[in-house]
C-alpha cells in the first residue's frame, strides 16, 4: 500500500492511536485524512485533516460516510472500548458494547468501505487489534472475546478481499499509553511507535503487526501446552 498521495478514514481519530494515526499519514505523504469520531468536535484538525461524525455502530451513519467519500483508498480501523470487564459478573450491557464497537463496528466499516476500495484500484484496510486477541484475562474476558473476533474477522477479510488486491493488515500490541491503559502500571508502548511500525508494514506489503516482544511471545505460544499460557492452570 502506498501511503503517500493516499486518501484515509481514521475511526476514532479524537484521541489516542487514532490521532497518531492521523497525523502520521499527513506526514508519511497522505492527500486528505478523514478523522471520524463520535463528536468531530473533539478532532485536532490540523490542515489536511477532516473531521467526520461517525459512530461506527451506527450501520446508516457508516454508510452515509462511505456515500459522501467514494475517494477513500486506506481505512485505518482504530475505534475500540472495553466495557464489559469479566464475562461472569461484568455488565452484559458493557459486554454487548465491546463486541458492538471492537467485532462488529468494524465489520459495518469494512463493509462500507471495501466496494470502495476496490473501485480505487484495492487500497488497504488496517484494524487495530490486541495481544489479547490471542489470550484471555478473567477481568477483561470481554474485551478479549471481541478482540478475538475481530482477530478472527480480519483474517476473513484478508481473504475474501484478496480478489480486489485490498491488503488487509493485523496490528497487534499490549499496553499501550493511552487512555484506555491510563489506569494500567507498569511498561507501556509509546503510541508514535506502535503506528509507526503499522505504517511501515503498511507499505511494505505485510499481513501482520506484532508490536512488542510480549505480543511476539504470547503468538508463539498460542501452539504449546495452555498452562505455559495461562499460569494459573498450572
């Protein structure tokens, strides 16, 4: 995927990775950034940004976005929560919330968007993902589970796009020093180097992103006995 002269929609682009992302690809080369959030008011819209009310649970609203911008050629899906915490006592209202955003807001916006895609010669979709995608945690089993299917989603769509030459790219991390992981102790990536690294396996064709040396173990593992996995069972 080419990055520079390319057209982008960022999902939750007000803050976080998402607004890493969108000042990255400005300086990468990117034409336009269209910065989608709940509330575009909440956009940092520096020049060659655009913001754009878009609540990727909402399939209407998503696909009166992908109607009023037919010349988006790279879809950067950022937008992600974690409601539910531990699937037995959490709130099912929270659970419903993370699979809603993380599974299948991302499914409305690949679906929106990859005609479109296609049509602009293939483009690329990334979706931002999580070394929980591959391992559990009893008090975030929500999240786990809908990074898991959205884990599980992006392989699909890998696959099902590769007709149209739409790169699908898996960017996965542990913690990382956002609001999301604000109340988390201990090391942290830096944001500007997670999406670094997703742009540069961007361009370069790749498939996956495996962000940090925790992510890259807990992968390897995913082969070998659960209890080297999951410690408690032992």
């Amino acid at each position: 995927m080419r990055i520079e002269g390319s057209v982008a929609l960022v999902t939750g682009a007000n803050r976080g990775l998402g607004r890493v992302f969108a000042q990255a690809l400005l300086d990468r080369g990117a034409s336009t950034v269209y910065a989608g959030a709940r509330d575009p008011g909440k956009v940092t819209a520096a020049a060659g940004i655009t913001p754009v009310k878009l609540d990727i649970t909402n399939p209407d609203e998503v696909a009166e976005v992908a109607q009023r911008y037919p010349d988006v050629t790279l879809v950067i899906n950022n937008a992600g929560v974690s409601r539910g915490g531990a699937l037995l006592n959490g709130s099912l209202d929270g659970i419903r919330a993370d699979l809603e955003t993380n599974f299948f807001g991302t499914l409305n916006v690949s679906r929106a968007f990859a005609p479109i895609l296609g049509a602009n010669g293939g483009g690329a979709i990334v979706n931002i993902l999580s070394v929980l995608s591959f391992v559990s945690l009893p008090d975030s089993g929500s999240y786990s589970a809908s990074k898991s299917a959205q884990w599980s989603l992006t392989n699909a769509l890998r696959l099902q796009l590769r007709g149209q030459a739409t790169q699908v790219l898996g960017v996965h991390m542990g913690y990382t020093d956002t609001d999301m992981a604000a109340h988390i102790t201990g090391p942290k990536n830096r944001p500007e180097g997670v999406v670094a690294q997703a742009l540069d396996a961007l361009a370069e064709g790749r498939d996956e992103v495996l962000a940090d040396e925790l992510t890259r173990a807990v992968k390897g593992g995913l082969g070998g006995d659960l209890r080297d996995l999951y410690a408690a069972l032992a």
